[in-house]
C-alpha cells in the first residue's frame, strides 16, 4: 500500500467514524426532545391544574395529580428509567436503603420490603438514587424456638 492509499484508508475511516457519531448525536438529541416534550405535556396540565384555582373539587385535583404522575412516570419509563422499590420485594443493598426495620408480620420474609419511602431510579444499569424502604425483620428468638422445634 502506497502513502497515498495509506492516507485515503485514514481519512475513510475517520470520515466513517464521525459519520457514526453524527448520527449517534442526532439519535440521542431526538431522544431528549420527545423527553422534553412529554415533560412540558406534563408543565401544561399542571399550569391547567393550577388556573382552576380553589373551586376545583379536592378529589378531581387529586385524580388530575395522579394523572399528571402517570403521564411523567409513562415519559421517564419510556425514556429507559427503571422504578426501583415495591412492597413484597426482598431488599438488595444495592438497589434500596433501608429507613427502618419492623418485626415481620406472618408471611413475609426476613429483609422483604414492607413500604417504600421513597422510590429508587435506574438508568441503563446505573442506579441513579437507591429507594428508601422498610423492611421486615424476622425475631430472632421467635426464629431460634422454630428451628429448634423444628430440628
């Protein structure tokens, strides 16, 4: 191969690469806008919310909050946000924090999520905040008398 084709080949594939990139780019600008977008769907019912003023009835503004929730939670989920925390769920420490710890109640199990403070967020693998929860926590003397009448 020549320097000159040498030099062509470089340029080729480095023409390729930020053509690749440019398109990662504008894949990725597309993406934040319809976040966006659906973000300021979600600015526009709370300014709606919020011109009904006091007459609104406190049961449609708390349906039309929860409305607004849905429609964020369905633009973040979309988006490729994962919810972390749910009752029933066995806590990981790397996925949940735990707030308190509460005897077990019969049926649960030893570090299963009891009631979520605050709910953690996941984003392509990284967990962006970790959920806030309670857990159950199995009494050690009540498990020690089952094992032994058990054993």
């Amino acid at each position: 191969m020549t320097e000159q084709e040498s030099t062509a080949a470089a340029a080729r594939v480095a023409y390729e690469g930020a053509r690749a990139l440019a398109e990662r780019d504008a894949a990725h600008r597309a993406h934040t806008e319809r976040l966006l977008l659906a973000c300021a769907d979600a600015l526009d019912a709370c300014d709606r919310l919020l011109a009904a003023g006091p007459q609104l009835d406190p049961a449609a503004c708390r349906h039309s909050v929860g409305l607004i929730a849905r429609q964020l939670e369905a633009a973040a989920t979309g988006a490729g946000l994962e919810l972390i925390g749910a009752v029933g769920e066995r806590a990981d420490p790397a996925t949940h924090h735990v707030v308190a710890v509460r005897p077990a109640p019969p049926g649960t199990g030893d570090d299963e999520v009891l009631e979520v403070a605050r709910r953690g967020y996941r984003y392509r693998g990284h967990v962006l905040r970790a959920a806030r929860v309670v857990v159950a926590a199995e009494d050690r003397t009540q498990a020690a008398r089952k094992g032994t009448a058990q054993g």
